[in-house]
C-alpha cells in the first residue's frame, strides 16, 4: 500500500513539474509579457479615460479609469492571475476592449488577448470633428 501511494506522488510531482515547464517555456524563448495596455495623452489639456476588457464569456475582466494631465502616459502591466490563464496551452478566447473618453466617446474593438500582445491608446489634438481623437494599436512580439 505505501509502495503504491510512493508511486502516486512521484508521478503527480512530475506531472505537476512538466505542467509548470510547459506553461513557462513560451517566456523562456520569446521574453518576458508585454503590458496589459498603454496610454498616451498627445492632447493638450486633460483627459479621463475608462477602460473595460470583457472576454468571450461577456465576463469583465478589467475595468479601470485613468486621468492623464496632457503629455502623460501610464502602462497597465498583465495581472498574474492573468498571465496564468493566458499561458494556459488551451486557452482560447476573444476579448472585447470598450475605450471611453472623457465619458462621452466611445470605442469598441474585439481583439484577442495573449502575454506578448498590448494595447496602445493614444489620444490625439484632432480639428475636424469627423476624426477620432482616440487612435487604437496593438503591439505583438
């Protein structure tokens, strides 16, 4: 009986042990996670700018309101608990960014969240109404 629980555990403890080194061997070759998002105010007065990540489960996954003096920048890194699941090897999901400016505009985009994709926000000085202020990119390693 104890012959077979010592069996058990070692092969739990492998499993566990190879589980961990297939979720960390995509940071090992290509680098550590970008930042969730980045935010750029290019404008010249300030803004407050709400940010909501929803996934395929219409579940929020982050919310966040940030105030930018002009010429200022923030950066959002990825929550552990975040990195975790992304490095999951089945995880597959699409992820809805809802962007509002200064509580009157706002942008949507679907896009697909993974360690090495961000985000990047910058709110621009735009003089003709029909143009966006909000200019939306992603970056991806």
């Amino acid at each position: 009986m104890r012959r077979i629980f010592k069996i058990l555990m070692v092969i739990g403890i492998l499993v566990v042990l190879a589980m961990g080194f297939l979720m960390y061997l995509p940071y090992l070759f290509i680098g550590s996670p970008l930042p969730l998002l980045s935010i750029t105010n290019d404008d010249y007065i300030h803004h407050s700018i709400d940010i909501e990540i929803i996934d395929s489960h219409n579940n929020s996954m982050f919310k966040k309101t940030y105030e930018l003096d002009s010429q200022k920048s923030v950066s959002q890194p990825k929550p552990l608990w975040l990195l975790l699941q992304l490095s999951y090897p089945f995880y597959e999901s699409k992820h809805i960014v809802k962007i509002t400016l200064d509580d009157t505009l706002m942008e949507t985009h679907n896009t697909r969240i993974n360690p090495w994709k961000m985000v990047i926000i910058s709110i621009t000085n735009r003089n003709l109404p029909e143009d966006s202020p909000l200019e939306i990119e992603y970056l991806m390693i």
